[in-house]
C-alpha cells in the first residue's frame, strides 16, 4: 500500500509545486496591488465650454464621455518645462 508521508521524493515535488503555486498567487496578487495603486478614479466637472467641446467629441466618436476623457487622459505628456499638452487624436471604440 502507498503511504505518501513515506514517499520522501513524492513529498519534496509535493511540496515544490505548492511553493510554486504560492508564489504564482502572490506575483498574481503583486501585480493587481501594483495595476490598482497606479490607477486613477476621478470625478470631473467641467466648465461650460468645456463640456459642450466634450460633448461634440463624444457625440461624433459615437463614445461616453468617460471613454474620451481617458483616452484624452492616456495620450497627455508632460514636456520638460512642465507644460502639459496632448497630440491631436481621433477618439476609438
């Protein structure tokens, strides 16, 4: 009859692929921490003019507002003096 806890070789394997199943887990879960403390939820208020600009945009992206606003977001650079600008782009599904 097999009796595992005599099986010194089975048990080492055993034991080497939960460590390693451990370790998957955790560099899984690191990565969701890392992802969700890099992400930014904001609530935006816009002014008059603004938001009537963001409404065209959506209304002929065929968009919601929130998906030009991060798309926007995605595409912002910072130059060297601080300046924040954005590169023309066409709003995408």
């Amino acid at each position: 009859m097999y009796a595992p806890e005599r099986d010194a070789q089975g048990s080492d394997w055993a034991l080497a692929e939960r460590r390693q199943q451990f370790l998957d887990a955790h560099a899984d879960r690191a990565t969701r921490w890392r992802d969700e403390r890099d992400a930014l939820v904001a609530e935006l208020y816009l002014s008059a003019a603004a938001g009537r600009l963001v409404r065209g945009v959506v209304e002929r992206a065929g968009l919601e507002p929130v998906q030009v606003l991060a798309q926007l977001a995605e595409r912002v650079v910072v130059g060297e003096d601080g300046a924040v600008s954005v590169l023309p782009f066409l709003p995408s599904q």
